[in-house]
C-alpha cells in the first residue's frame, strides 16, 4: 500500500510541477486584471457598498434564498479561512520565501473581482426547487448560460467541474484540514492522529446532516470568533516587534522578484518558485477563481445577483489580503521563517518567539492550536455543503446522504495519511476546479456587465 501511494503522489507531484501550475498561472492572473480593468476596479470602488450589503440594510425576508447576506459571507468564508491562513503561509514562505506573500496577495486583489464575477453569475442562474431551497454555482451557470455559445460543450464543462468538486471537496476542504487538525493535536498534545482523527469524523457527521441552515447557523458564530481570536494574538506579536515591520515589507518586497526560500536551498532561489508558491498559497486560500464560495453565495437572500457578488467579493479581502498578511508577518517579524521549520511548526514557532518576550512564549502553541482547529472544522463544514450540491447536480438528491457518510471518511483517511500526499493532491485538484470555471468566466462576461448596469441604475432609484 505504501508503494501505492508513493507512485500515485509522483503522478500527482509531475503533473502539478509540469502542468498545473502553468495552466493557472497563464489563466488566474490575466483573468483577473482583465476583470479587474472592464469592471473599473469595481473590487476598491464599490467597497463601502458591499460593506453596507453585508451590514444587513438591504436584507428582506421576502427575497428568495435561504440565508441571508451575512451568513452567505461567513459560510463562505468559513470554506477559504482554514489551514491555508496558517500552514498555507508557513508553506508558501519554506518554499518560496518572503517573496511568495507579495504574490499571495496579487492573488487576493485579483480575487476579489474573479469572486464578484463567479458569484454574480451563480446567484442569476441558481435553481429554485420546489420547497424553496436554493441550488448553485459554476455546474449551473456553465450548462446553462454557456448553452447557445458553445452547445453540448457546455453540459461537459459543467460535469467536468462537478466531479472536480466533489474531488475537491475530499481534498481541499477535508483531507488537507483535517491532516492538520490532527498534526496540531498529536504535536502539541501528544494525542494520536488516528484518536483525533475517529472524533473530528464524528462531529462533523453530526453537523454536516443539518444541510445549509445549520452550516451557516454554525459558521456565523464561528467564523467572527476564531477570526478576532487568532486576529489579536496576531497583532500583539506584530506590536511587540513594530519596529521591524518596515524590514519585514522590504524583504517581502525585494524577494518577490528574487526568490529567496526560507532553507536557503535550490527550491526559492528562482523567481519562478516564488511567484508559483505565492498563487499556489494564495488560491488555496481564497478559492478565488476556482469557484467553489459561487455554491454558498447562490443561496443568498437577494433579487440582484450582483449584490452577493459584491457581498462574496469581500471574501479574499478579509482572508488573505488581511489574515495571510498577519500570519506572514508573526512568521517574518520573529525571525521564524529562517529556522527551516516546515509547515504548522514554522507557525508555532513565530507565535512562540513573539509572546515569550512578555513571558507568555507557552500560550504560543495554544494559539495557534486553537484557531487551527476552528479554522480548519468551519472549512471541512462547509466544503462539505459545496460537495452535496455537486452530488446532486451528477447524480441526483439521493446521493446527498451517501455523499456525507463518504465525506466523513475521507476526514479520518486525511488525518492519518502523510501531509505529502495530502497537499499534492489538493494542489492538483483545485486546477480542475478552476481551469473550467476561469474558461466559463471569460465566455459569460457581458452577462456580468449587464448585471453590473443593471443594478446599480436600480440603486440609484432607491437613492
């Protein structure tokens, strides 16, 4: 079994070095400036609006959805805030170095506005059922705007990314989390992996059978408390070392065109490891692009589908724009990323380092345990909701419930399994995910600019 596994994770490993990431390279970035410039950098003037969609002013009972504004943010949010806010960055830096942040952030600004588009469209072509609950996201949109452009094609785009999702959702969403839930508890607790593994399968079972509504009841207090969390403990490590912050941009900066990997060795030391590490980390992250946050936000309350577009275009502001930064900060500022720490460890140690200088270094763990466990169960929750609706655009709503026994075991079968294989695989099936929904994208964008005319003269109406 273990040479199995070890031939899979050397296909998984050449195509992503080979293939994958130069697809998303060649299609992530240009999508988004091109977006970025036909909308007019709706992403930055359009802020204060989609803060006060969120606020709840616009919000009404009678809208169709099942939830509202907020929660489709959080619930979103829950799916992107999750170990690529912690052992994503530390990843990205051991790799890529410094440099690799400046390039997760380009990911997080271009992001926003490939968010904004993907959600819009998800919201305008979501299916109503019969008992009013709401189906969504790129399947939907593909099959059916995409029809008269490119015929039967498009219900193949549609499966296509269908499957990816549901593959995507055992990766990206559960394996990947759940591998580092365990890690974090069998490293600081010393509990074994596969203890900790049989437990969080357990709860996750218990939380997944509500469907959406209780997803977005539990994310919507999770997602503020573990974010303000993890947030301040973050910003007393940065204020304690504020006098090294200018040298820690600088370096960020200045290694974004060099690559410098934080062993020293051959894998930063080419601009090109730097920049892919950084759009590896970044997307993981923020999802932005690959299309899985359109599934949440389609169940918004709203009438204009370019309102939660607007509302989901937030999502890569808050999570890596902002929580990337402050976990690279801690990690740069302490001086952690130089010690050749690999993964959660790099982390700990930066949180470590910070606080023990006003003699709290022990609560360093505990912080990063905490936010690590909460990050990564809202995520593994709510990937789970993105998977049931991909099982039930292939094969119909009876597969929801076998779909989410499947679920819980592939948490426990992440939990034991080597953090390698893990991460290569979901590296690889985020491409699938993303390369269809990009080309998707690309093909629907004067229906999104009809969107955004549309209402915004609605707006000024009200106005």
């Amino acid at each position: 079994m273990e040479h199995f596994l070890e031939q899979v994770d050397k296909i998984i490993v050449s195509y992503n070095d080979n293939i994958g990431v130069y697809l998303l390279l060649a299609l992530l970035i240009p999508t988004g400036i091109y977006f970025t410039f036909k909308f007019k950098f709706l992403q930055l003037t359009r802020l204060g609006h989609s803060f006060k969609i969120i606020s709840g002013k616009y919000d009404k009972k009678s809208d169709t959805g099942d939830i509202n504004h907020f929660r489709a943010l959080t619930t979103a949010l829950s799916a992107t805030i999750g170990t690529g806010n912690i052992v994503g960055v530390a990843l990205a830096i051991y790799y890529g170095g410094p440099g690799a942040i400046f390039w997760m952030w380009i990911t997080g600004f271009l992001g926003m506005i490939l968010k904004f588009t993907e959600c819009t469209l998800s919201t305008k072509f979501r299916k109503v059922h019969k008992d009013g609950s709401i189906s969504g996201g790129p399947m939907y949109y593909m099959e059916i705007a995409l029809k008269e452009k490119i015929g039967f094609f498009a219900k193949i785009l549609a499966v296509i990314f269908a499957g990816a999702t549901i593959l995507c959702s055992m990766g990206t969403g559960n394996m990947a989390q759940s591998h580092s839930m365990a890690d974090v508890i069998f490293t600081n607790y010393n509990i074994p992996m596969w203890i900790s593994g049989l437990f969080i399968s357990l709860i996750v079972l218990l939380v997944i059978v509500g469907g959406i509504k209780r997803i977005a009841e539990v994310t919507s207090k999770l997602v503020p408390i573990m974010a303000v969390a993890y947030f301040i403990s973050a910003i007393i490590v940065i204020a304690l070392l504020h006098n090294e912050i200018p040298h820690a941009f600088s370096l960020i900066f200045h290694d974004a065109f060099t690559g410098t990997a934080a062993t020293g060795g051959f894998f930063g030391s080419a601009f090109i490891l730097t920049i892919t590490w950084g759009v590896r980390r970044g997307l993981f992250s923020n999802e932005a692009g690959q299309g899985s946050a359109a599934i949440a936000h389609a169940a918004a309350k709203t009438k204009y589908p370019a309102r939660e577009g607007l509302v989901a275009s937030v999502g890569p502001l808050i999570d890596t724009i902002i929580i990337c930064t402050i976990t690279a900060l801690v990690i740069i500022l302490t001086g952690a990323w130089s010690t050749g720490i690999q993964g959660v460890g790099m982390t700990i140690e930066g949180f470590t380092r910070g606080l023990s200088t006003i003699g709290l270094g022990s609560i360093g763990r505990h912080v990063v345990a905490g936010g690590l466990l909460l990050f990564a169960f809202s995520t593994i929750i709510s990937w789970s909701y993105y998977g049931t609706r991909a099982a039930e655009y292939l094969f119909g709503a009876k597969w929801i419930k076998p779909y989410r026994y499947f679920y819980g075991l592939f948490v426990f079968l992440g939990s034991i399994w080597g953090i390698e294989l893990v991460w290569h695989f979901v590296d690889m099936v985020i491409t699938f995910m993303t390369i269809p929904n990009l080309i998707a994208l690309l093909l629907l964008a004067p229906v999104v600019s009809k969107e955004i005319k549309y209402y915004f003269s609605e707006m000024k109406k009200l106005n």
